[in-house]
C-alpha cells in the first residue's frame, strides 16, 4: 500500500521525499536511520535529514482516507 513505510512497514505518519532515491518514507524512520548511517537505504547514496521533501501531496490523500475511513466507521456505529 502506498502508505506503508517500506522499511518499517507501518502506516506512515509525516511522509518525506528521499531526493537522492525518488523513495517516499516517514520522517520518523529516515531520522532514525540517519542517526547511525549518514546515506539513502535504497541506494547508499549520501543523504542527510535537510535533504528530505515533504511528500505534502501524498500526506494529502492520507489525511482524507483516513477522514473517510473514520466517517465510515462512525456511520456504522450509529446504526
């Protein structure tokens, strides 16, 4: 699923742009991985955390999956 993180395999919370691979995964897990390893896991290209893009258009459809699961949800709660 495109909102998977493909390292971590959770639903990504704050998803970024990896410049040097085009990969998109969460911010939170790139912060980690840099931390001990200063390049891009998918191709080992250097990369540091100022690099990264918001992957504001993605994040976007996130948010209004998530508003129409929710939605659906609620719904059949009151029936």
């Amino acid at each position: 699923d495109e909102f998977l993180d493909p390292l971590m395999l959770t639903f990504m919370k704050d998803p970024v742009l990896l410049p040097t691979s085009g990969t998109i995964i969460d911010r939170a897990t790139i912060k980690q991985h840099l931390l001990n390893d200063p390049n891009d896991p998918f191709n080992r290209k250097e990369l540091s955390i100022d690099m990264v893009e918001p992957a504001t258009e993605l994040k976007e459809r996130m948010t209004k999956w998530l508003e129409q699961k929710r939605a659906e949800r609620d719904s059949k709660m009151e029936e």
